[in-house]
C-alpha cells in the first residue's frame, strides 16, 4: 500500500529544490554575473543579484520538475515501468523542459552551441552525482538490510535448538 | 454447542474430542485456532485438512476474503484470518509486507530497496514480492537498520 502523499509533500520537495537552485544562482551570479550579463538573462544584474522574474521562473521550473516527478516515480498514473525507463522519462523531460525556459526567457543563447554544451555538461554532471549518491545510498541500506537479515534469521534458528 | 471438559491428574497428554455431524467452517477455525497453541498452521488442501509447521510456509496472503498459506509447492486456505495469523506468528519470524501479505522471514533470499521507499523481497522459491512503504519501516526496524 502506497502512503498517501499531500500537497504539502509536493510542497516541500518543490520549495527544497528551490532554495536549492536559488543558492546556486546567486552563487554564480556572484562568481560568473558581469561576464555573462551579456548573453543571459539569468545574470542580467551582473554580480548584484539575482533578478525577481528569475526567482519566478524558477520557482515555475521546480514546480512542473515537481509535477514531473509526481507523474513517473509515485505509481498513481504511471503503475508499470521499470526504475530505469521512468528515470530516462525524467531525464527527457527535464531537458526539454529546461530548453523551452532557455528559449522563451533568453536563459542562454539557443543558437551558440557553446552555451547548450555547457548546460549539457552541467546538466549531465549534476545528474551523474546525483545518481551516483542514490546508487550509493540504496547499495549500503541494501548491504545493511542483509546483513539485519543474517542476524534475525540467526537468532531464529537458535531460537528453535 | 455444549463443551465438556473432564479434569484427570492422571491424564499424560492433552487430549481434545470434538463430535458433530460434518466439518462446518466455524469448526475448522476452531481447529486452527487449537492448533495455533502448539504452533501449528491449518490449512486445507484438495478438501483435506493439513498440520503444517509455520517454518514450511513462506509467506501468507489473502484474496477474496480468503487467506491462503503458500509453501514452496503447494497453497493452502486456510480458516484464519490475516490478523489471527500475524498475531500468532509474529515470535516465529513472520512479519507483515501489505495489507494483505504477511512473510516468512526466514525464506526471505534477499532484500532490495525498491521505488518510494518500498523493499523487495526474494524468496528462497525465486517468487518476489513487495513490502509497502508503511510495513518497510517496520521491517527495517526488525532488521535493526533503523
């Protein structure tokens, strides 16, 4: 049986990748902001800060992030897929998604394919660690969860003699 | 029903006599239950009522109001219901996966976690089954992972 999940989950996950991305773009903006006010409207205050209609925009991408997530990893709409195709669907959708907010809102030029080998290097690397640290994680509970098994069965067994 | 107990101190073993005109299903969880005291399973089989050790069952599961015992190449129904049997079972290393499962923890292959915060489950037979995110939690403790 799967936990109901409310909108204040769909919430708090879309408002912690938020603050996420937000940290990371006034970062930015303060190490890369005046070089890059020219070609992006993400750093278009330079290393002063971070434009309100970027917050907004952000704020918008982690929502429908949020609601892409929703769609292919809680089993409502989706029920069967394997892990691996409904993490290929996010991928997908992530990066049109981030293409069209590119496009519309003059993100980065959509004509120099620096910028989009940038963004896929970027992208791409987050990703990777991203999955590295999940693939990590569910190694070591997995190795916990066996090992906990060996011990309960153990103590089963000596249970019966 | 009339029950009739006879008190003998000369008596070895607990003996229990029931009479009646067929086998009725409230009489079979009777049995069941009976046998629950020396950690016995009921299950029936082919029309025919079988003792089984709870070591021999793999897992429990229920379906249409029906709770099933599943060995490695038979299932049985059985008269009990799922929280007579967890009840039961929990000290002999049962645990429940889903409102509907409980499993044997000691044909449990290996353990896997799964999407939402599932676990899966492999039995020692190969069949795999799901553990739900609010019966993981509980596993994982009895694991002693959390």
């Amino acid at each position: 049986m799967e936990e109901k999940k409310t909108i204040f989950d769909f919430g708090t996950r879309v408002f912690c990748s938020f603050g996420f991305s937000m940290m990371f773009m006034a970062v930015f903006s303060g190490l890369v902001g005046d070089e890059a006010k020219e070609v992006s409207t993400l750093f278009a205050l330079g290393t002063k800060g971070v434009p309100v209609y970027v917050i907004w925009q952000f704020l918008g991408i982690n929502i429908l992030i949020g609601g892409f997530n929703f769609l292919f990893f809680s089993e409502r709409i989706i029920r069967e897929m394997s892990v691996f195709v409904r993490t290929l669907c996010m991928l997908g959708s992530v990066v049109v998604l981030i293409g069209f907010f590119a496009y519309f809102f003059g993100w980065f030029p959509i004509d120099m394919w620096q910028a989009w080998l940038g963004f896929f290097v970027s992208f791409g690397t987050c990703f990777a660690i991203s999955l590295f640290i999940m693939k990590w994680k569910e190694k070591v509970e997995n190795r916990k969860m066996e090992e906990g098994l060996k011990r309960v069965k153990e103590k089963l067994e000596d249970a019966d003699f | 029903m009339e029950i009739v107990i006879y008190s003998d101190s000369d008596v070895e073993e607990m003996k229990i006599n029931i009479y009646c005109r067929k086998l009725t299903p409230e009489l079979e969880r009777v049995v069941a239950v009976l046998k629950m005291l020396e950690q016995k399973l009921t299950g029936i089989y082919e029309g025919e009522t079988c003792f089984l050790d709870p070591d021999k069952v793999l897992y429990i599961d229920t379906a249409d109001k029906k709770t099933f015992l599943y060995t490695t190449d038979k299932v049985y129904e059985t008269a009990l219901k799922l929280y007579e049997l967890e009840e039961q079972l929990s000290c002999a290393g049962f645990f429940r996966g889903g409102k509907s499962t409980i499993i044997n923890l000691r044909h449990i292959e290996s353990l896997r976690a799964d999407l939402n915060r599932r676990i899966q489950v492999t039995l020692d037979n190969g069949e795999k089954l799901l553990v739900s995110r609010q019966y993981a939690e509980e596993l994982k403790r009895r694991l002693g992972v959390k």
